[in-house]
DNA sequence: GTTTGACAAATTGTCAGACATTTAACTTGC
DNA sequence: GCAAGTTAAATGTCTGACAATTTGTCAAAC
C-alpha cells in the first residue's frame, strides 16, 4: 500500500493524522452536517491506508460526537448536528471529571458557580418569559417538602437555577451554565442540609423568583451573593 | 471466542461498551492517574473479544483524552491525569465547533461572553496579583501599536482578558472562560476594527487596569458593560 | 394492483493472524 | 565499568475473511 502519507507529520499515528483531517472539512465546512462520510473502504482507499486504520479514526470522531455510524445497505458514517442540548451531558461530565480529578474544593467550586451565575441575572431579568417563573414556582413548592431528601433538594435547586439562566434567552450561556452547574452536582450531593438551611434557600429562591418577575437584575445580583454566602456557611459546617 | 457479554445491551457495539466500561473504572477512582491498563491482548483476552475491537475501545478513551498509549517494552495504556490546563483547548474547541455549527450570531456569542466575564471580575478585584497587572499592561501596550493586524490585536484581547480572568484565582472560571473566550475567537477575528474603534477599546482596557490595580470591583462591572456595548457597535457595523 | 417473500447488494461490526516499529531491559565482549 | 548488540514486550498497521444489519429489487401469489 502506497504511503501518500509521508509528507505528514512523523510521530503521530495515522488513525490520529486522518481523524484529524476529517475533523478539519467539518470546522471548515467541507462536510456539513448530515453529509455522509464515504463508506470505510473508499475511504482507506482515498488515505492509502487499511480499513483498521480508517475505522480508528473514525471511533476518535464518534467519541467527540462529531459523527454517527448506521449499519446497513443506506448506511455509513453521517455528520453529526452538534446542537447544544447534545453537549451538555459531555460537557457536565468533562467538568465533573476535571473537578474530582483535580480535588476541587467545595468553596472554589461555588465561588465560580454563583460568579458565572451572577453574570447571567441581567439578561435574564431582561429576557425572562413567563414559562421560567413557572418553572422556578414549582421547584420551590417541591423544596418546601420536608421529607426531600438532600438529593433530591439539591437536583431541584439545579432546575431551578438551570431555568434562571435559560431566562436570559442566551443558548451559549444555558450551554456554559449547565456544565458549571450540573458538573458541581456530586460536590453539592456531599452537602448536608438542616432545615433551617433548607428554609433560607428556598425564602432567597423566592425573593429571586419576585425578583425575576419584576424584572430587577440588581436585586438579583445582590441575592445571589446572599446565596452564595447562605450555601458556603452550609457547606462548610 | 465465548460471548461472555451476551448479558451487555444488545444495540451497542462492542468498541463503546468496553470503552464505557473503562471510562467508569476511572470516574470511580477504580483506575486513577497515571495507572497503566492491561495491554491490549490481556484486555481482547479478558473481555472475549478481539485486538481490534479493544483497539477501537481505546482510540474513542483517547479522543476524550482519558487515556494516553506509548509504545514500546514500558509502553500501553496510561490514564489521563487530565488537568484544567489540557483542559483548555478541548474545550475551546468545542465551544467553537457549537457556535458555528448552530450559526451562532456575533450578538449572541459576545453577550455570553461579557455576562461571564462580568461575573468574575469582582473576585478578581479580590484576588489579583502584580503579575496580572503586569500582562495586562504589556497587552495594552501592543494593542496601542497601529501596524497590529485584526486578527494580532484580537489576539492579544484575549490575552487581556484571561489574564483579567485569572486575576479571580479560580482555576475553574479560568477555565471555563477559557473556552467563552478563546471559543468565540473566530467569530470575533471576523470583526474589523477602525483606529477609532481600538482607541475607545484600549482607553477601556487601561481604565480596567487601574480599577482592578485598586480593587475596585464595582467600577470593573461598569466598564464590562461599556465594553460590551463598544464591541457590539463594532461588531454591528 | 397490491402484498408477500426470497434474494442480492452495500455497509458497518467483528475476528484471526501476521508483520512493522518502538522502547526498555538484558547480555555479551572488551 | 562501558559500549554495542540482542531480546522481549508493547503498540501500530495490514490483510482477508465472515457476521449482522438494512435497503432495494423482483417475482410470485392473491
């Protein structure tokens, strides 16, 4: 097999070198999205490489979401959409990953939660539909249960935030928040709520809600330091 | 071979399931930095499956950096100790990648941009130290020079502002950032600047200077949004 | 005309075995 | 003791085959 290859880059492999290329026609937009990729033969053919090789690259794509697989007569590897409801998981799980691997403490952890969060409160004062008030109503109803358990109280209180920053109407902002939210969620697990924690959580998330609803980004901000502080006492106790 | 996985879901591949398999032995702190897998016949072996499709198990570990592999007598499979720092451009890549992907426009990508950054500069009043006094005033220096092409001066903005970023000292919202601003790159390398539009820029950045070299946290927020506004106008026209 | 069923074709998924390449450790000769 | 060659272990790559899945085609039956 010929290696029409050889002008490449000498110390990576090969499955790394045509992943790459083939990454580079869909960031330039040679390949858009639902394009089909030419089926592996043709294209360890095209590359001068075996199909081992080909499907190699292709398992580094798929696993950065960029294609999908379908076997069968009509099938082969497709381009990916990406959309942003797509990343969230992988992104809220590389987070994650980067917080525990990196022992994050649980107060460096909040600081830049409610510092990006904080960010957010303007736009969303601004941008805010009736849907988010909503939402924010019931997830403080389901706080208010005293028999919630720490768990659960913690994934309502990332409802509720998640649907505070999708207020702001911003997807790119939903997207980065989701990550620093959600991927903090085994961090905020660890927290042991008492009642009387749990009573001022939910008396801030209803001031933010009235907040929210009257559209004052200000009064926002300034609860969310509040919020910020009423969660680090709680976590550091 | 025997099919010793026949009680695995059915309508996965091989290749994800064993890759799935190892990615929860690192969550787990099962495996932990810098271990060294099995080699890739003990795992085909282990699994009941071939060389080939641990080898495809792998590649996908390696594309989420996970994993590293080295040849030779010492070489194989090494997990990732993943730091916030390797962090960086994967993430900015995909950042990226979404924002082009779903035709994300300037108006969008800046408005998240300074909404996060804004979150952050009141911990970076807090935290600063000389040294991101030092960049910032080294970046203004350069962005004053009125040979810097488009694309230099936009670069040596995003220096600015992680610095200003760091300044937080808070490896997770450098991070985070990282990717808001380094991942809107493209959009913003897109943006022509006149003279007039870099003085009003540059005269904004050495009035951050001064606020953050005081430690004035309030004054930064201010002149977050003016900058805001400025790069929009810029942007826009 | 429509449905049904069998078959062919295309494509990915998996396997087995081989060889190439790289790297560290070991052995040997001096 | 040191240098050079040898060996062993591991990943990287190739080849050829077969299995599994999906769609399309075509003919026969109704």
């Amino acid at each position: 097999m010929s290696d029409n290859l050889s002008n490449a880059k000498k110390h990576t492999d090969l499955s790394t070198f045509i992943a790459e290329k083939i990454r580079e026609d869909i960031l330039t937009g040679t390949l858009v999205a639902d394009d089909r990729l030419p089926s592996e033969s043709e294209l360890s053919e095209a590359h001068g490489v075996s199909r081992a090789t080909v499907r190699e690259a292709l398992k580094r794509l798929a696993a950065q979401s960029l294609i999908r697989t379908k076997r069968g007569a009509t099938g082969g590897a497709f381009v990916n959409r990406l959309t942003f409801h797509d990343a969230y998981p992988q992104m809220a799980s590389t987070a994650s990953l980067l917080i525990t691997l990196n022992e994050v403490d649980i107060a460096t952890a909040c600081e830049a939660r409610f510092a990006l969060e904080r960010g957010c409160v303007r736009l969303a004062a601004q941008n805010r539909q009736d849907i988010h008030l909503d939402i924010m109503r019931r997830e403080i109803a389901r706080q208010k249960d005293p028999d919630l358990s720490d768990e659960d109280f913690c994934a309502s209180d990332v409802a509720f935030h998640r649907a505070l920053v999708d207020a702001a109407g911003n997807p790119v902002l939903s997207w980065q928040l989701a990550a620093a939210v959600e991927g903090i969620e085994p961090l905020m697990n660890m927290i042991t709520y008492r009642q009387r924690d749990r009573d001022a959580v939910v008396s801030l998330h209803e001031a933010m809600l009235e907040a929210l609803g009257s559209r004052v980004g200000s009064r926002l901000e300034t609860l969310m330091d509040y919020l910020r502080d009423q969660t680090l006492r709680t976590a550091l106790s």
